[in-house]
C-alpha cells in the first residue's frame, strides 16, 4: 500500500474546527450512529475478550483524524438496575420528575462507580462499616485499593440496614459518563466509518459477576445495526508525524495497539515515505495476536518495517514490549537519532511507566552520558513533539 500517493489531511485548527460539517455533535448532542460491525477479534480460548466496531457516520459531516477518540454514550445494563432498585427496597414503578426511575438508571445515572458524595452519605450512615473504616485512615490510595472492583452495589450491601432508599440514593448518582477509545481507523482508508478496538471488562466468581458499562453495552446489549449515540474528542496532539519521512516507532501492547492501526493505515494510503516500527504484545500469541493478519499484509507490502512482539506468558520469563526495547537498544537509538517520533497508547498505570524507564536506559546505554543526560535527551523529544503518549 504504501507506493500508493495520496493526500496527508491537515489536522484541522481550533478555530476552523468548529465550522466543520460534522461540529453540532458534541457532548450536549451525540450522533446517532449505526454500529455496523461487531467481531470478536481475540480467540474464544483467550483469557481476555477484544472486539472489533465499526461506526457509520452517515450524513453527519464528522470528520476525524488518525489519533482522535470518539467518546460512546452507554446505557446501563437493565438487569444490574433491578438488582440495585431491590437492594433499595423499589420495585421498579417509581418515576423521577414523570420519568420511570427504570429509564432514569440505565440512561442517566452512573451506577458502577459510587460517587465520593455517595462514599460520604454511606460512611455518615453506616460508621461501622468496611467502608467508613477504611475513609477512617484517611488515605486516599488506600481507599481507591478498596473500592477496585466494587460497585454502588457492593457499598449498598456493606452499609446493611442504615443503606438509604431509593430517593436518597438518586441524589448522590453522578450523572452517567460517555466513555472515550481511541480511534484504531484512518479517515483515509475509512472516511465513512470510525472503528474501534476495546476489551470488554468482565470479572467476578459464581457469586456475583461484574461487568464494564461502556464495553459491554457495546459487546451484548447492542442489536445489529442498531444504533449507539457517540462524538468526537479530537486529539490535536496525537497524530502521524507532520514530515512524511520521519520514522515513526509504536508502542502499543492489547487494545494500546488502536490508534497505531489508523496510524499505519493512514501512512500506507498517503505514500509517506517513513520508516514505521510497532512494539505490540499480550499474554498469548495464538490467543492473543489481534490484527494478526493485517500486521502481516502491512509487512508485506512495505508499509511495516519492523515488528517487535512480546507475548509475557508464553514462556517461563514474562516478556514484555519494554523487554524488546531494550533487546533492540542500539536500532532503537538510531530511529530516535534520524528524527523519529516515538508513541506509546495504553495502560498509564503501569506500562506506560515501564517503557518510559526501558526508553531512559536505551538512551543512556547509547549516548553513555548519564541518567541527567537521558532525561534531558527525552525532555528534548517531548519539546518537539517526538514523544507523545496517549495513556488511561
């Protein structure tokens, strides 16, 4: 694809943006897409559950660039909004302001992450519970630890007989939060279509299972063809590199891998001439290896110059794509060196920490300058815009 010629699109301005055709959908007024694609792309026999979507833009006028998100608006799972309306003591025939409290609590409300109003009214409620005795310490790391993996549900059933009733309850719901994913298409190879690539969160036991609000709502809930509201959250400070020649590195483990995909297939269609290198890994290749098959077709024909996997399980050493990094110091440099730009998308937590450190050393092992020097080398990139990360 990449001997092909065609047009590298000028991101738009701040201020042009807002003249676009597709500008009216926003936050107060999201489109009505049609989700006209919904393929699994991990194995069944995968420990995870990463699919593929793709959004019809229709008539809408939005147009996107490589990088930018696109924020979906989730409706909450019907039958987690019974099982909390019991907890409360409602049956389900309550209205709020004429409208059925049912439809108030899958389209309005956030019912998956409690509140800190919500946190406050159950400690003042229930002082003797698991939750005000964690608040009690008054750590702030110690007490997001606790509240990892549990839902308005779980502090509803800590809080016993002192939990509030449905009407004291609604006040401290925040209102129900859009759900932002990086954009893994190019408006050059899909002008007409957004696609998406998201892990859809589920966990628990036999005794009560949790699942993500957006991802599944998307994965299960979701007829085909039916239609799902969404806007656009431009990234101006995420894209392909504005010089066609520079090299352009990737760093994108799982669903990290996203806007890389856009990114390679907008360098294929426009014929820029620079060097891409993506560092990708997961747990299992044959589980695990999303676009396995498109990676390989990009190699082939010249657009994907290298590809460096890591796969952490499938040995007795994890493995991960910092491992390959540092295995691959002195290339990595040279990239760095001939103007390349370096991108890391995912996990900001852990991973995005660990390649920052893995890239300090390749810098410092290469230039043999010290640690000050590395950090002043990669402030340097940041400057110019060479090391951009885009990290949740």
């Amino acid at each position: 694809m990449r001997p092909g010629h065609g047009t590298e699109r000028a991101r738009p301005s701040g201020a042009s943006r807002a003249s676009r055709p597709g500008a009216q959908w926003n936050k107060r007024n999201p489109y009505p897409s049609t989700l006209v694609e919904n393929r699994l792309l991990s194995s069944p026999r995968s420990a995870k559950e990463i699919r593929h979507y793709e959004f019809d833009l229709g008539d809408s006028g939005i147009e996107y660039s490589a990088g930018d998100a696109l924020a979906v608006v989730p409706v909450n799972d019907e039958v987690f909004v019974g099982e909390l309306l019991e907890q409360v003591g409602a049956n389900g025939s309550e209205t709020l302001d004429g409208r059925p409290v049912t439809e108030v609590l899958r389209t309005d409300r956030e019912i998956r992450t409690p509140s800190k109003d919500l946190i406050a009214d159950l400690v003042q409620r229930a002082p003797s519970s698991e939750l005000a005795a964690v608040v009690s310490h008054g750590d702030k790391h110690e007490l997001d630890r606790w509240l990892w993996g549990r839902d308005v549900l779980d502090l509803l059933r800590d809080a016993g007989p002192a939990a509030p009733g449905l009407d004291e309850l609604l006040p401290n719901l925040r209102p129900l939060q859009a759900r932002q994913y990086s954009i893994s298409s190019s408006p050059l190879a899909h002008p007409d279509r957004i696609h998406l690539t998201i892990a859809s969160v589920r966990y628990g036991d036999p005794h009560r299972m949790y699942a993500g609000v957006a991802s599944t709502f998307l994965a299960d809930r979701v007829a085909p063809d039916g239609t799902v509201d969404v806007y656009l959250q431009p990234n101006a400070s995420f894209g392909v590199p504005a010089d066609p020649s520079a090299p352009m590195i990737m760093v994108g483990p799982g669903t990290g891998i996203a806007p890389f995909r856009g990114f390679l297939h907008e360098r294929a269609v426009s014929g820029a001439t620079g060097r891409n290198w993506l560092f990708f890994g997961d747990q299992h290749r044959d589980t695990d290896f999303v676009y396995e098959d498109e990676l390989t077709e990009l190699q082939e024909q010249g657009v994907l110059d290298r590809l460096d996997l890591a796969f952490s399980r499938d040995q007795a050493e994890k493995v991960y794509v910092q491992t390959r990094m540092l295995e691959h110091a002195p290339e990595l440099y040279s990239w760095l060196e001939d103007g390349g730009h370096l991108y890391v998308c995912g996990d900001a937590s852990r991973m995005a920490k660990d390649v920052e450190q893995a890239l300090l050393a390749v810098i410092g092992s290469q230039r043999g300058k010290g640690e000050d020097d590395a950090q002043a080398y990669l402030a340097d990139m940041r400057r110019g815009k060479r090391y951009v990360r885009d990290v949740y």
